[in-house]
C-alpha cells in the first residue's frame, strides 16, 4: 500500500520523506522512474534524481509530493511517484552555469528575513528576493531583525516603502519583539527562509520554536561541501503540525532566470498602476520620453531605490539574454 509524504532532504542518493502520518521514511528513487535518456552529468554518469513525472521529466526536489511504496518482501521503501508540484521557488544554476535549479516545490511563501543593523540592510539585494519571489509567483513577506539595534521607529522609517507593498514583521529574538504575529504567518504553510548569512534567521526560528534547534547557518555553510551534497533545501516540519519551513542554501548566487527582461517592470508591484501612462509600450522605463515610471519616481510615488534597483536588475538580466543568444 503506497504512503504520501513529502520530501524532507536529499543525500547521496537517499531521500527523507515525512508521510502525511508523521513518519520519516528513507527512500530511494524507484528504477522504473529514473530517466532512460538523460539526466546525466557532466562525466556521463546518471544522476539518480532526474525522474519522469507523467509526461514531464523533472529532477526531484525538497518539498515535492510523493508517494512511497515497499517491496514485496517488506524491506526498503522507494520513491514510487512525483505528484504534480503546485508551485515552485528556482534560481540560476550556481556558478553561473546553463539553466536552473528548483530550490524548494510546493511552497505558500517566501519569508525574506534581513536585519536592522549588523549586517546592514542592503536594498539591491532586498530586492533581488523579492523579485525572485515574484517571478515564481510566490507570495513574499518581509521580516527586518535584530530591531533592537536601532530602534523599531528608525526601522519602520527605513523599510516604509516596502511596507506599501508586502507584509512587514519587524522582530527581535533579545526583546521578543514582532514574534507571535510571525508565528502566525508560519501556521499551517510551507515556508522558504531566505536571506543573507548573519540576520539572525536561525536565532528568530528557534525562538518561535523553541524546541526545534534549527541550526539555519550552519545547514546553509555545509551545502554543497563534503562527500555528499544535499540536493536544494531542508526543509523543516513545524511542532505540532505547524507547518514546514526550508533553509534556502547558496543565497550569494541567487540569481535571476528565465526571467525576459521586458517583463520585469511587472515584479515591481508599484510600478504596474504607472505602466499605461507610458508612451510606448516597450518603454523599458530608463531613457524613453513620456514614461509613467520615471514620471512617478519624480513625484515621490515610486521610491527612487526601489527604481535604482530595478536599472541594475534590468541590465543584468539584458546581459544574460545577450548571453544566451
């Protein structure tokens, strides 16, 4: 009889899987599911998490849905069949390879969590999430740390413009500042964490929940080193049924992919009441006269950093499909 679950990790092969009963399963891919064609490496072995869901071929995920099956004498289960992924969160393949990596299936939102100070916010990068976020569809809130080290109101003042645009949790794990309504936002979802190394993301989790001892830093350092690589996220059940919530590794090279530059303007939420006003429908909001962005940046409807932002993303991306073509 098959079981449902969800994969927790992947490692040399071996996936953890949670069944929707609470188990944790280890399991292998089934050998009818692995591709017969392709899905190999750059040496020409064949990698084991390229499977065929349907009439898609797909490379396994964290946070894919999956059913388990055993063997007729009982022994070790196996990955029996990838159920069709509601979403997805993908980025650029690291190190500036050809194509892209799904990070985690099946998430409700991404949690982008930055600090107040030390290290210092840094909006290009904000934004870059955010956007990342937007290109997948995913719902993004934003979580600014460590509040306690300038103040809630010089906070507030800081990140105002984004509190236009998503949710805002202004936390601190030493003064236990913002934690029940973040708690709250977790409930019950699947959550991607992502952020830059040093926010204190591993802090504020274990102190949402205490007994979890999510070590975030050091899942986030380990990926990608040692014998065994650990394929994408972790991801993490909540206490009680709460939810999940994945570490996103390789956070330096997040990138940008499959994303055509001409659409951009619209992952930048405050930019789309201005789009119309433009005189010409390709404005790429930069040089061209009469253009409703530019327009409304100079009147203070459009934050000037967040446009700053969009310039340098609009030139990166011109780059890579330079680079494709």
């Amino acid at each position: 009889m098959a079981e449902r679950g969800i994969v927790l990790e992947g490692t040399g092969g071996v996936w953890r899987v949670r069944t929707d009963d609470g188990e944790t399963r280890e399991a292998s891919m089934r050998g009818r599911l692995k591709k017969a064609d392709g899905g190999r490496r750059a040496d020409g072995s064949r990698r084991r998490d390229t499977v065929r869901a349907g009439a898609e071929t797909v490379k396994l995920a964290v946070g894919d849905e999956v059913l388990l099956e055993r063997g007729d004498d009982g022994g070790a289960w196996a990955i029996a069949e990838i159920l069709p992924r509601r979403s997805r969160l993908a980025r650029r393949a690291p190190g500036g390879a050809y194509g892209e990596r799904v990070v985690v299936a099946n998430l409700d939102q991404v949690v982008v969590v930055f600090a107040a100070a030390q290290p210092e916010p840094h909006a290009g990068m904000i934004d870059r999430f955010l956007v990342i976020a937007e290109a997948n569809a995913l719902r993004p809130r934003l979580v600014v740390n460590k509040v306690e080290l300038v103040g809630e109101a010089a906070a507030r003042q800081r990140f105002a413009a984004y509190e236009r645009l998503y949710p805002v949790h202004y936390t601190s794990v030493r003064e236990a500042v913002g934690l029940d309504a973040l708690r709250d936002a977790l409930e019950g979802r699947i959550s991607a964490l992502s952020g830059p190394s040093g926010v204190g993301k591993s802090s504020l989790i274990n102190a949402l929940y205490p007994g979890l001892r999510l070590r975030v830093g050091e899942i986030s350092r380990s990926v990608n080193k040692g014998r065994h690589t650990t394929v994408g996220a972790l991801l993490t059940p909540l206490p009680a049924g709460a939810g999940f919530v994945a570490d996103t590794p390789g956070l330096r090279e997040v990138g940008l992919w499959g994303l055509p530059a001409a659409e951009l303007d619209m992952l930048f939420p405050e930019f789309r009441p201005f789009l119309d006003d433009c005189r010409f429908a390709d404005c790429t909001h930069r040089q061209e006269p009469d253009c409703g962005v530019r327009t409304a940046v100079a009147a203070g409807e459009v934050s000037a950093e967040r446009y700053e932002s969009y310039r340098k993303l609009r030139e990166e991306l011109e780059e890579l499909e330079t680079e494709v073509w």
